[in-house]
C-alpha cells in the first residue's frame, strides 16, 4: 500500500496505530516532536498521548521546533500531558495554563534549542515524533512541511516514532537540506554562503533500528490565520518600503534589500504583500516560516529563492501552493531552525530582519513576549536571533492597542526582550524612528516625535522632559516608570482619566 | 635613527609634531582612534587635540576600540573636545559628562562596530589616529598591545596620522593577526576554528599615501589597576571552579573548561587566579582584553594559548612581560575586536564566558552598565556578543555593595542588558544558581536560595510569593519593582529602615 512512503521494507513491520505508538511514551519522559509555526506537526500522535495523560499518569517534557498547529498545544495542556514545554507556543489554552504556572515554559532563543540540548544544558529526548512524507530506502526520514528542530531531535533521540502522513505532498521530498553543525571542540564554519546554498541532505540520517513506531494518516496541514492588511498595518508597511528606497538610493541596502527574515504576524505580513508594489526585484528570503506572502511574491516574480525552515499557509493559499509543489521546488529549501536562525550565517549574509514587537519603549528596548511584563503571550522566538545580528533590524508595532486604552510606546518596557542595542529602526503607523547611531536621548526625541501616537505624545514628552532633569545616560524616574501599567489595571486606560 | 621603525623611506618626511598632526583634525571631524581597555592608545595626539579643543572651536566624534587608558578620556571630555562618544568608555570624568548629558555616549556590542560603520549606520571616520610599533616596508602599520577596532578605523579614513612608540617592544611585530571580513554579500565564513589560528596578516594594510602625519613618541603603556582578590571575590571564584569540576566530571565540559573568555575586572581576575590551583590544564583563552593573569597562568604552565584583542596589564606586570615579548609571542595572538567577539567564533569554539554583573534580578536577568537605571558606569562592552553566543554564559557579582546598602539580586533589575535567555549561571560568594533548562518561577527560587544575602533574602522572597499570586509566567508586582530603588535613595538603604 505505502512502500513508495516506505522504501526501507524492514520498516513495514514498524506500522501500528496511533495508540499502540502513543503508548511507548511514559511518565516523566523527554518528548522532542516535529513542528514549527502550524507546518509539519505530528497531528494523531499528539492527541493519542493526550488521550493516555487523561486516563492516567501522563506528564511529559516537551520539546518542539517552535508553535504546533491545530489547537495540538490546547489539547495536551488541556489532558495535563505537559509539565514543560519549550521553546516556544502560540496556544490561547497552553498559554494560560503556563500563566497560571500550571506547565513550565521554557521560552528561548529557536536557534539555540539543539546546541543546549548537545551541551547538557537541556534534558535529551528519549523519544521523538516525526512527521515524515516518507521513509528512505536507508530507513532515513523525510520531513513535511517544516524541518524545525526535527533532524536533532531525532538524532538524539532513543527512540522514533513516525507519523507519516500519507496526504502530505510526494514532492516534499528534496525540499529539505539538513545540514548538522558538527561538535565542538573542532567544529568547522557552516558552509552556506547564498540563502539558495544547499550544505547537507534531504533526509534526516536516523539509524531505522531506532524507529519504533510507523503511525499512518491522512491530515491536511494545519492552516494558518492571516489577517489581510488593515489600513494601519497598510500603512506601516508604507513607511517601511518608502524608507527601504531611500536606503537602497543612498547605498545602505543592496538593490534586492538583502536576505529578508520576516516574522510571523499581520504587520509582518502586511509589510511582504508591500512589496509586491514596491519597486524591489530579485527579491530573497532568509527567514523561518514562509507564509502566504512568500508565494504571491514568488507568483508576482519578484521573488527568485526563499530559505526557510517551516512552510505555513493559510487554507486558501495552501490548497494552492501544496498541490503545486514541485513547481515552486527549485526556488524553496527548508532547513533545521538550528541553520536558518543561527547568528554565523544571519551575519554573514546581511540579513534585513522585520519582527513584531509588543511594545517598545522611548529608548528603544522592545519586548516581544510579556503582556504588562508578567503574562506570556507566545515567546521570543527567533527574533533575538534575527535582531542581534542582522545588518538592519527593524520592529514594527501599532501605536496603540485597545482602541487607544493602550500605548506601544511606553516610558519603559514592562519586559525586555531586545535591548536598545539590537534596535535600529522602529515602525509604527505614526512614522518612522531611525535610532542608528543615536545616543539614548536622542533616540527618545525621535521615537516620541516619530512613532508615537497624537493621545500619548504629551505625557511621553513630559515624562522624559522630567526625567532629564534628573541626569543620566537614560534619563527614567523609575518610581513612575511602570504607572501606566498600574492605570491600564485600575482605570481600563494606560493614561488617568 | 629610526629606519627599523620606519622602514618605508618615503614616510620619514610625514615625522612631524604632535601640534601639527593634531591640527589636521578639523571641527565636527569623525575621528576613529586606536586603543582598548588601555592598551594600544595613542598618547601623545590625544592630548594636543584636547589642547586645540581648550583653545578654540574643536569638537568630534570619537570612535576607539574600547576605553582608553592614562585618562585621556577624562583629558578629552574635560577640554570639550568629545561631541559623540563610542563605543566603550571607563573613565571617571568622561562618565560624568555623559551622565550629564554634555557628551552623547553610543553605548555598543564591541563585535558591532565596524560592521555598523560599512555597513552606513554608523559615520565612517575622517581620520584615523593609530598608535604604531612599526611601519613595514609597505607601508603598513604594525600595532602596539591591542588591534581593537584600529584595523577597519584606519582602513575606511581618509587620512591617518601614526603615534609611532619608540619605547613599544619591537617584539610585538609578528603578534597580531589582521583579518577583516569580506563585503556582503558574497562573504565567506571566516576561517578561525581554533584559538591559536593565524588567518590574517601580521600588519594593517593601508594605502601609504593615506598616512598624513606621524608623531614619534616614547610613552610607556598605560597601566592597569587591578585589585587582588578579597575574602568574597576569592569565594566566588571557588564556588565557580567547584562548578566547573563537576561539570567536566558529567561531561557537559571539556578537561580543559573550552576556550575561556573572561571579561575585566576584580572578580573575573580572582576566577582566573582561582585557576591556577584548580584541577584544569592545557586551559586556552579565547578573549577580549588579556590581563596579569594570563601570563600568570602561562608562567604556571597552566594556559597554553591566549588569543585576545588588547594586552592591558598592571605596572609590575606590564614590567616583566612586555620587554619578554618574545618568550611569550609563540603563545598569544591579538585580533580586530570584530574577530574576539565574533557572534560565528564564539559560537563556533564554545566559549566559556564569564563577566561581571552590576545586578541581576530573581529572574535572571542582568544590567551591566546603569547605575540605578539611568547612570552610566562604562558600557555593555563584549560582555553580550559573548553572553548570547557561548556554550556556557556566566555571570558574577558580590551579593551586596556599599556595606551591604544595596542589594546586587533585585526584584527586577533597573536597566537590562542581557536577559534571562542569555543568562546560564550566576554567582556571588553566597553560591552558585544553575539556571539552564528552567522556566522563570523555578529560577527566581534558585536564585533567592542561593545568591542573595540572607539580608535581603526574606524581602524577596515576600515579592516573588506576593508576584506569583497574581499569576503569570514572569511574576511580578509592577508598582513596587523598583521600590528598592526609591529606598536606597530617601534612606540610603535598599530595605526600608
């Protein structure tokens, strides 16, 4: 029935059911599962696991490449399977358990997750849970739509199990280049020059003795929810592209820009489908997750390659571009989130990287993460790994959140993910802040003049006027520096009414 | 008289006064200078450009490795030359201008700054001002005890003017190692695997006939005052060594600890001496600034190699290794700053970094630069290029400073430069938290059960238990964060009397 999936015909024996597979897992296991941002998720296994952990004592440690899709997250936090959880999540169920402390998360950089692991520094899977496409004819596994952190855990692992997904795209195979970081001491440099290099191979080179498990399925790829552009994010996106031609006319960004990493999000999306009209071609991505935008630029021709390391679609856009597959192939590669985050090659290639932030303060420091710094949201994902060494690192946010309740912009961030350091430009549908080369008093100039929405300006300005007269390299009155949180609480508004 | 120093003949007609080279510097100039931590600094130049600064219009930005040493920011900052100010600086009467307002300070990643330059985001420099050891027959500059960012500075100026030190070792010939990345895009990964690689040239290779001016001078090298460990320090530095032991005995450390990077400072030495009657050999250096205790530790047979960017020693050091250069040469190599904090080598090796903290908080995160939030003390330096990019990222302070007043564990720390994902141990006398693999409430315990005073223990231990009944992955009480602060400056005391 599936011998083209299963090449390696000692593994046919492997098959069995999703709970027969889900039972290998036991109590206060290390799970290291496929998946990242919603593409190439293990989808029956998951909820098999979950299925066992509320008929009994099931509490695992979970390791992923970042988000898992199709409500994964929720249903193993919601079963009580999950006592940690890392690196990163995207789940409005998890994400309050974890805010209640009920599981651990473990937020961290995406592109440091294996080498902590090689290092001891985290816990080793004792099990791995792969999606595969298909099994090679050496019992190699070829992942689906995303290579994560998949090629390491299951490296690492004692054992494997495979979902492979009978519905996932046969022409997933040769997407994928896995190229694996050797040990240290005696480590040699990463051979990728081009974001269409390709350094390793297009299965994860697992010995088949390890594979425990073959479970069998049709799901469709997780879809992912992309709002289409409003008029703020529109005009985000605006400032952006306009600002970009200037810096390509005064010979500060190549003439394609440069690599482009894109974060997730609507902002960041919207930023991408500004492209399409913008007069940049030759366009390239260096980026995690390819969303929508990746394709219409692909179709629109002004995008010739795209390196990622996970494809997540919306369903529209999926049942499109999955089908199609083999025609996008020799413009795409996916790469372990180890390669396309890793701060060696975001250098080496100049990479122009484009994130969210949550909020950002009048000297610049973003937090991507903590809701009035103490409630998760999702994580930071790979943007430290982007923002730190990236030749040009850009944050975008709306000016306000909550019909205006809310300021992005605040006298000092509530949780810092990205210091002042790492911060060269910030966006918001009010204007444009180059902080380049400015001094912390300078910076706050730009950004409340810039950046900063009409409601708000006053008391910002007011704040760091006070503030300087106190001194200081980063004027702050620390004993006021958190009020608006306070008033966010007690009045619904972050300013007195 | 000195054709050995000079040996291109052309250049003996541009032997000129320090007066006279000063004033090719013009008002409003970027003027890009050699030195880092103290060592290399030009030294006569600086000072007759402050004396044109006292008396007429003079004032530039002044761009260095790091802090210079024999207070010649301090004699800057004073005669009014200093407008802009980067990337590191460590001097008493500069900080306090910066603090003032009255220099704008660029406080920077020390890896950073050249890259920031080519790449226009930073101004590129008029003159460069290089304190030489020799000029080959080329043409090309030979450095004095550190490399810094001089290369690139001297290469992208338009003119440079030569502090040729007569009283500098001729040994140091032969000592550094000038490698500049290639142009993006298009660079290839630079080509350094171990620590004692050569992969440059031994001189900075300039175009001769940019070298406007060259001054001869016999200065001594500016000396390094650096204090003997104290009762606490000499603690720290066993609870670390203690650490180390058991890490290498699980295998989660090499027998040699890996390539050592150790930032400046009393506590940092004191973990280097502790070295020298530790179990570890064949120990190698991977660094910044090379202090006292490398040539102590080579001396011990201990330290077989050390590659840094800057030899900043104390006058009784600097006394016995600098005139025995040549004994010590075949095991020291000096790099552009660029390269000992390259993002891709300290990954690459796996660096063991260890710097000192300001403050952390009980959940990780560290300040390393602002004083009550607002003050600058020097700046974040290579403390976060080696933080973020290590195998493993130590921390260390003292508990408690001004007689036990302050705290150096708060509940949230005044000003963040490394955060808690970028933090894996921390220590003070009081012992050793082990943060790896911890979620946030996990690691505020570790770090109150281990690292804080036991005077400050129970205060915050009531704010994390108060935080956590408010929920939330990183707890906190937002109105009250910075209290200790507000404390510390009506009473003179963190706790309230």
């Amino acid at each position: 029935m599936c011998s083209d999936r299963i090449r390696l015909a000692s593994l046919h024996s492997k098959i069995t059911s999703a709970e027969q597979a889900a039972a290998l897992v036991k109590d206060g296991m290390v799970v290291g599962m496929s998946g990242f941002g919603g593409g190439g998720d293990a989808k029956v296994i998951p909820r098999a696991m979950a299925e066992r952990a509320r008929q009994g004592n099931l509490k695992i440690t979970l390791i992923t490449g970042a988000s898992l899709g199709s409500g994964l997250d929720g249903i193993m936090s919601d079963a009580g399977l999950l006592a940690r959880r890392m690196p990163f999540q995207g789940d409005p169920v998890l994400r309050k358990a974890i805010n209640e402390g009920k599981v651990l998360f473990i937020d961290q950089h995406l592109s440091q997750v294996v080498e902590q692991i090689r290092s001891g520094a985290l816990p080793s899977p004792d099990i791995a849970v792969i999606e595969a496409a298909a099994i090679t004819e050496q019992g190699h596994i070829v992942p689906t739509a995303s290579v994560g952190n998949s090629a390491t855990l299951a490296l690492l692992a004692k054992q494997i199990i495979v979902e492979l997904n009978l519905s996932s795209s046969p022409h997933l195979e040769g997407l994928h280049d896995i190229y694996i970081p050797e040990k240290r001491p005696g480590r040699t440099p990463i051979p990728l020059t081009k974001p269409c290099d390709r350094i390793g191979t297009a299965a994860i080179e697992v010995d088949p003795a390890k594979i425990a498990a073959i479970v069998l399925c049709e799901s469709p790829e997780s879809a992912a929810t992309i709002l289409p552009p409003d008029e703020e994010t529109q005009v985000i996106a605006n400032h952006l592209i306009r600002f970009f031609e200037q810096e390509v006319e005064q010979g500060r960004l190549p003439h394609n820009l440069g690599p482009l990493q894109v974060g997730v999000g609507s902002i960041a999306n919207a930023v991408m489908s500004g492209l399409l009209h913008a007069p940049f071609t030759d366009l390239v991505q260096y980026s995690e997750v390819l969303q929508d935008s990746t394709f219409e630029l692909m179709d629109a021709g002004k995008l010739k390659f795209a390196s990622g390391c996970s494809i997540t679609l919306s369903a529209d856009c999926g049942k499109r571009v999955f089908p199609a597959l083999e025609h996008y192939k020799d413009r795409l590669v996916l790469r372990p989130q180890e390669i396309s985050n890793h701060p060696e090659i975001a250098r080496r290639l100049g990479v122009l990287a484009i994130n969210t932030a949550l909020e950002c303060d009048i000297y610049g420091n973003v937090n991507s993460t903590h809701v009035c710094g103490t409630k998760m949201m999702n994580g930071i994902g790979g943007s430290g790994d982007f923002a730190r060494n990236a030749l040009l690192t850009v944050f975008v946010t709306k000016s306000i959140a909550k019909g205006g309740a809310i300021s992005s912009v605040v006298p000092m961030v509530s949780h810092v993910d990205h210091t002042e350091h790492d911060v060269h430009i910030l966006v918001t549908e009010q204007g444009l802040a180059d902080l380049r080369g400015l001094a912390p008093r300078e910076r706050a100039r730009v950004i409340i003049d810039n950046c900063v929405h009409p409601d708000y300006r006053p008391a910002l300005n007011a704040y760091f006027e006070e503030a300087c007269t106190r001194g200081g390299q980063t004027p702050h009155l620390l004993e006021r520096a958190f009020d608006w949180y306070s008033n966010l609480e007690q009045h619904g508004h972050m300013l007195k009414p």
